[in-house]
C-alpha cells in the first residue's frame, strides 16, 4: 500500500483546519487566528525540521551532529517551560538540569541496554518524543508547586515553627504536585490499545510494517515517554522545592507575595 503523502494531499488535509476554524466561529470563540496561525506555525517548523533531518538521517552522516542536534533541545525546550510557567522562580535553570538528567537517564537505560542502536534515526526522534513529553509535566509540576506554595503558606510556617524541616514541611504539597503531574501521563499509558492507538504504532501501521512490531516499537516509546515524564517531574519538584526554603529552614517570600 502507498502511504506516502503528496503535497496535493497536504493541502487537501488543510480542510480539517478549515472545520475546526468553522466551528470555532459557529461558536462564537474567538480562536479563529489562534487555530490558523498554530496550523501555519506548525506546517513551517515541521517542514524546516523536516529538511535538517533528511541531512542529519542521511546514511554515513556522523553521529554527532545527532548528538549537537539534541544537545541544543535542551535549552531550546528550557526556554518554553520558562515562557510558560512565568511566575515559577529558577524555572529556566531547573528545567534546563531536569531535561539534562532525564536525557542521561532514559537514553542511557534505552541505548546503553541496547534496546535501540545507537544512530541517528533513533537517537534524534526518541529524543524529541522524551522532550517533548517531559516539558507539558514540568510546567504542570512547576506550577502546581508554586500554587501549592502560595495556598498553604500558613500552614507550612506552621510547621516549620513547630521544628520541622522544609522538607518535610512541604512534602505533603510536593507529592501533590508530583501526582497531579504524573497522574495523566499514567492514565494514557493505561488506555492505550484499548482507547486509542497511539501516534508512532498508527505510523508504523500507516508505512506498511507488520503489527505486532509495531506494536513492540510503542511498547517501548510508550515506557521511555512515561519514564522521562516521571524523571523530569522529580527532578523540576525536588530542585523548585529546595528554592522555596531559606538555608535556615524559612519559606521565601515571592515576589507576587510581597
């Protein structure tokens, strides 16, 4: 079977846009522009993303550029956690060090276990896919924390007065953040197969490759997107929680709080 997609066929799938715009005004939402431009915005970075890759994919291409292409995601990525979660204090720097260890972790585990060959074509997407994944749950964990902060202040100080430490004073608020973080990526791990199929399976499935392989092949990013969400997760929660505390064990004051 043919799968492959013409540039006639692109611009026919754009009519899909055109619904999702009709019934934005049908509704009266107001996300006419918000829709056309995320369409258009995502059309050209794919496209441009698309011409790097056909450089970096290309056969006896050296590993290294692979490994600068992903070393430079990861400030990239640092950059639209901290436009995000814009309130969240050190959230540049904290994502920065959660996607550097989630990156040493998980590719790592993969790679170093042998999972996938170390190359270009495996290297550069599973990276993407850990990144990508990894940067909805530290917003969501960042901003969960600071709002949990900010909630329980009283009673934090509370605690504090009482001798505990900072730690222990905010674990309960930590591990609330952390579950409201994590909770989601579980659930769509628990549905999948049964609920929907996902993205890289429906690809696999779409190119022409056998179903069960497929099938091995998402197993496997399904546990490496579920692995990286829950190493950036603790990684933004530990490092934000320690910023919110003094070295003499008092809450700081943000600067909204003031």
């Amino acid at each position: 079977m043919n799968t492959d997609v013409s540039f006639v066929g692109l611009a026919l799938a754009s009519s899909l846009v055109v619904v999702a715009i009709a019934l934005s005004m049908w509704q009266r939402l107001g996300l006419e522009r918000e829709i056309l431009w995320a369409s258009i915005r995502a059309l050209v970075q794919l496209l441009a993303v698309g011409v790097v890759l056909t450089v970096l994919l290309r056969p006896g291409q050296s590993l290294w550029w692979s490994v600068a292409w992903v070393v430079a995601m990861l400030p990239f990525a640092a950059n639209v956690v901290a436009r995000r979660a814009p309130d969240v204090p050190r959230v540049r720097w904290l994502a920065l060090a959660a996607f550097s260890m989630t990156s040493f972790v998980i590719l790592g585990l993969l790679f170093g276990l042998g999972v996938f060959p170390l190359e270009p074509r495996t290297l550069v997407p599973l990276a993407g896919m850990m990144i990508g994944n990894s940067m909805t749950a530290t917003v969501l964990v960042a901003t969960r924390i600071v709002a949990e902060f900010k909630e329980k202040r009283a009673l934090i100080e509370v605690r504090l007065a009482l001798g505990f430490r900072s730690g222990d004073a905010f674990r309960p608020y930590l591990r609330s953040a952390l579950k409201t973080a994590l909770v989601p990526q579980i659930e769509t791990t628990k549905a999948v197969g049964i609920v929907f199929l996902p993205g890289a399976m429906t690809g696999l499935i779409l190119a022409g490759v056998d179903p069960l392989e497929a099938v091995r092949v998402q197993v496997v990013v399904m546990y490496l997107v579920l692995g990286s969400v829950a190493v950036s997760a603790s990684t933004v929660a530990l490092g934000l929680s320690r910023t919110l505390f003094t070295p003499d064990q008092r809450a700081v004051h943000l600067p909204e709080e003031r």
